[in-house]
C-alpha cells in the first residue's frame, strides 16, 4: 500500500499504523467495552420479557420486541469489527443493513399488533375521528398546505406499510450489489460521478428517507392511542439508529473527499473516516440501547394486545364512548 491509501488496509499493515497511536488505542478499549455493556444490557432484557411476558398470552409480542431490542448490540457488533479488521467493513455493512430490514419489518407490525391488527388500528382511528397528517418529515413535512390530514383506511395504511418496508428489499440489494463490485476491485467510496458507489449511495438515502416517513406516518397516528405502550420511548431510538445507520456514513465519505480527516501514514481520509465512523456508531448505539431499555421495560397489562391469541389478547369491555378499552400497562420495572 502506498501512503495515504484509501484501499481498507490488512490488519498486519493497519496494526502497523495504529500501534502508536495512543488516542486510537484508547477508542478501541472505549469501544470494546461498550459493546460488552450493551451486550449484556440485552441479556438482561431478555431475561426480563421472558419472566414478565407469558408466551401462551403474548409470546407474539415479546417476540417481536426482543428481536427489535437485539438491534442494538447487532449494530455495536457489526462495527466494532470492522474497526478491528478493516476489510471487513463492506460485509459487516451488509449484515447491518440486512438486520435493520428486518428490524424495519418487526417494528411496523408490533406497532399494528398493538391495536390488534390492521383492521383494528382503521377502526381505532375511525371511531376517535382521527385524521392522520402525511405532511411529516423527512419527505413531506414543507408540503402541509397542499398535503392535508386523511381518514387512514385499509388500502393507504397498506402503502405507508409499503413505504416503511420498501427500505427491507433496496438496501440490502444495493450493498449486496456493492459488495460483489468491491471483491472485483470496482468499488470505490469516492464522490466522483463515474464512480457506482454515487448512485448506490443517492438510492440507499432515497430508500432510508422515504422508509423513515412511512414509519413516522405510522408513529404519529399511534402515539395518543398507544401512548400507554410507551411507543415514542420505543420508536425514537429505532428511528434514531435506522437514520443514523443509512446516512451517517455518506457524510463521512463526503468529508473524506475533502480531505477530513487527514491521511496519518498509510491510512487515507477514507479510511479513517470509515473507522471514526463506525466508533461513533459504537457510542450511539449504546446511548440508544439506553433509551430503548426504558422504553421496553414494562410490565404487561393482563390483557395486553396480541393478534395471535385474540380472546386473551383483547380487553372487550365497552367503555362509555361505546368503543373497546385497551389494557394499559402495569407499572414500570426497574
């Protein structure tokens, strides 16, 4: 390699530079650790779904939020490594990216499960004379005067589940595409028109928005009803790791192009850029793994929610308005 590379450099070569590179060093220990934390934070969560939510009752639910609460760790994971064994950072992508389209998927479905399913969720909103805003950032949020709120049926709760979950198809097929151009050489991280990484970069930002404004879509019209499910507590820090995750890194590759950070020896701008990166992600993965604690931790009500097991899952008293209350959790369990 020659100096100022901005080819992922072998670790003999890599530990070669960052061998006296104290600060680095002591990035890596801070992430490392971590890491550890947050994979023992979801031990523990595990260990909590699993004394507090019967699966007989609603082993659908607690599914789902295991899975979605997995994220966390699966992202500290996937870019610790990379920052160990710098090659690896295209797969690791991948794989990234391939559990946060399944995350993707979980979430909008749990978020349905909670009102008992899709129908459940119309009607909801339909008997509250709720209209649903679809003038929402990050696609929308400057067209409120021509967008106005509408009556959420069926068919456009379909197309912003459709929105939400396009991002679980064009992702991973544009970083599978990616991948297999970089074992031939041919990919290359630079902001230079002739270059493929360009437009798989434009797409996979274009896919990321537009799945975030399906979700928030979705969010807005659940928050007051599911309020009681603590929902903005578990939306924000999934949100917050989906945006990070698919824009965070065209940032850093825009700042290498400008020579941010500077070359150190054989490591180009990309190349640290990529692991200040991924470091970064390290440390936001784990304040949102945090965040996303307090927003799962709670006890169910004795008739939460579960499309799965129907009769047990759903509160049929009638309320005074003549609709069906929804079991509101317990208590908090710290």
């Amino acid at each position: 390699m020659t100096n100022c590379s901005n080819e992922f450099p072998t670790t003999d070569i890599y530990y070669d530079e960052i061998g006296s590179d104290t600060g680095m060093l002591v990035c890596l220990g801070i992430a490392g650790a971590l890491t550890l934390v947050c994979v023992g934070i979801f031990v523990e969560e595990v260990s909590f779904v699993r004394r507090h939510y019967s699966y007989q009752v609603h082993g659908n639910i607690a599914n789902k939020m295991i899975i979605i609460l997995a994220l966390f760790p699966v992202m500290c994971i996937t870019k610790l490594i990379p920052v160990f064994v710098p090659t690896s950072n295209v797969l690791l992508a991948l794989m990234a990216t391939c559990y946060i389209s399944v995350c993707i998927y979980v979430f909008v479905t749990l978020t349905i499960s909670l009102y008992g399913g899709g129908g459940s969720m119309v009607s909801t909103l339909r008997t509250a004379g709720d209209q649903v805003s679809i003038a929402n950032p990050p696609c929308c949020c400057c067209l409120f005067c021509c967008l106005k709120p509408i009556t959420l049926s069926r068919k456009s709760l379909g197309v912003f589940k459709l929105l939400a979950m396009q991002m679980m198809i064009v992702r991973p097929f544009l970083l599978f595409i990616a991948a297999v151009l970089w074992t031939d050489g041919k990919y290359e991280e630079q902001m230079d028109p002739r270059e493929p990484y360009v437009y798989i970069a434009i797409l996979s930002t274009v896919s990321t928005l537009l799945s975030m404004y399906g979700l928030i879509v979705i969010y807005r019209a659940s928050r007051t009803h599911l309020s009681h499910f603590s929902l903005v507590l578990k939306f924000v820090p999934f949100q917050a790791m989906m945006a990070l995750d698919g824009i965070q890194m065209h940032v850093f590759n825009f700042l290498a192009y400008k020579d941010i950070p500077e070359c150190v020896g054989q490591l180009g701008s990309r190349v640290r850029g990529t692991n200040f990166n991924n470091l970064l992600l390290v440390l936001e993965s784990f304040l949102l793994c945090l965040l996303a604690r307090r927003g799962y931790r709670m006890v169910p009500p004795d008739h939460i929610i579960d499309p799965m097991n129907p009769v047990q899952g759903i509160n049929t008293a009638k309320d005074n308005t003549g609709g069906y209350q929804y079991g509101s959790l317990g208590h908090e369990d710290s």
